[in-house]
C-alpha cells in the first residue's frame, strides 16, 4: 500500500490490485471538495448476496469487514468496517462510483475529473524513487 495525497485527503491505495481504503470521513471529504454530490447513501432495501469474494479484515482493527452496497443503480459492492473506521473499494469500485456521481453533477469544465483523477490514480515513481505530491 502507498499513501496517495491530494488537496489534504490521503488515501491508502494498493498497487497490487488497484484497491482503495477510504478512512471514515474520506470520502465525504473527497465529494465534499470536489463539488460532487455524493452517490454513497445504503442501498434500501437490497442485500449484498452471494458473490465470491474473501473477508477483508479492517486495517485499522483488524475485525472481519461487512459487504454493503452502495450507490445508484448498479450499485457497486464494497467491504466496510462495522467499527466505522472506513471503507475497503477492490480495484475498479471506486471509479464506479464517481462515474455515478458525475452523471448525477454535471461539470462541463472538466475541474471534478481531473481532480479526482489526481487523487485516485497514484503517480508512478521514478525508478527507485519515491512519490510526493
């Protein structure tokens, strides 16, 4: 796992398998400076199912993580720490969701793109360097 800043929000992101960890209040925080409305309310009403994927334990307390769906329609699958200390997106989750949430605000301009294509996509170090931002 890295550490990927951007605009005071520090994400944890995994470059084995492009996963993203969200601390509690993240991802409000990242809707919040973006301008975007945020499409993470619960489901209503829907259950996660069935579906082949391991227990993520919380980084944090190391408790067995719930899966929950979240967003519009199709909603998207994410594992979240019943001790609320955030939210674990596999590879692609998190991308899901801001599409969602660009449909729902329209920005002409570009500017919520491209921030959130900064915070999310980590710069590739120079060889045997580190990354900063």
């Amino acid at each position: 796992m890295i550490v990927v800043e951007h605009a005071g929000i520090e994400l944890d992101y995994c470059v084995a398998c492009n996963g993203v960890w969200f601390d509690a209040t993240e991802l409000d925080l990242l809707f919040d400076r973006s301008g975007l409305i945020n499409p993470a309310a619960p489901v209503p009403g829907r259950r996660p199912g069935e579906r082949d994927e391991a227990t993520r334990h919380c980084p944090l307390c190391d408790v067995d993580m719930e899966k929950a769906l979240i967003g519009q329609e199709p909603p998207v699958l994410i594992d979240r720490c019943p001790a609320g200390h955030g939210l674990w997106f596999d590879g692609g989750e998190a991308a899901q969701l801001i599409r969602q949430a660009q449909a729902a605000t329209p920005d002409p301009s570009g500017r919520i793109i491209e921030f959130l294509g900064e915070t999310l996509t980590p710069p590739q170090p120079p060889e045997g360097g580190t990354v900063t931002r």
